[in-house]
C-alpha cells in the first residue's frame, strides 16, 4: 500500500496489483489494477464530480485522462465514511506510475482539488 494522501481533509490510499491473466508480455501488454479508498474526515458530506491520471509508462511516455466521476459513479462520502473503488490500466512497460486529484465539492469548501499521490505500478520483483 502506498502512503496515504491528506488535503482537505480527504484521505486516498492506494493498493494496487499486477493482472498475470490479463498481461501479455510478448505483446507489451501489462494490466494493472488500482483499489482506491477515498475517506471523508470533514464534519461534512462531499461529493467526487470528476478525475484527472496522469499515467506514465517505463519509457516516460505520459497519458492524460479526464473524466466525470469514478467507475460511472460521483458518490457522496459522509463525514467519516468512506468510498472504495477499483479500475485498471494498462501499460506498454512493466512498471510505470500514476497521480492525479479528484475534483470535489461541498457546501462548505465548493469546488475543490483532491490530490492523488504518486503510485507505483510495477510487475513483482521487477524494482529492486
């Protein structure tokens, strides 16, 4: 598990895995997955509207992706509850990295910037 990111009070931690099944290293192919923890330590509920990775492979190529929520979802968290989620990606190389921030609002704050921490996706035993 990576270190956990605090920013206005929103805590993300990160675990994330490498998919045997679903990587084809022949064909560069390399499929990670991501399981996120959003947790809410306000004394008020907010609401996750958007995403934005900038997910970079072994040979410093970046991609950026924007979206609206996550996994087809823009949940509320409550003050003290939290939000889970997995998703995936793939790379041409056997390790890369991933950050980013959620867009967040709530009556308290509005609009707001979530980071997400720097990550590491990486084939087992491949970093040393």
């Amino acid at each position: 598990m990576n270190t956990p990111s605090l920013d206005k009070n929103i805590q993300i931690s990160i675990d994330t895995a490498y998919l045997t099944e679903q990587s084809d290293p022949e064909a560069h192919r390399y499929v990670f997955s991501y399981h996120i923890t959003i947790t809410n330590h306000n004394a008020f509920p907010v609401q996750l509207i958007s995403r934005r990775w900038l997910i970079t492979d072994g040979n410093e190529q970046t991609q950026e992706v924007n979206g609206e929520g996550v996994v087809g979802e823009q949940p509320v968290i409550q003050p003290g509850q939290s939000y889970s989620y997995t998703s995936g990606t793939v790379l041409p190389t056997e390790v890369g990295s991933m950050q980013g921030h959620y867009a967040m609002v709530s009556e308290a704050l509005g609009e707001f910037i979530a980071p997400i921490p720097a990550f590491t996706l990486a084939l087992p035993n491949s970093l040393h």
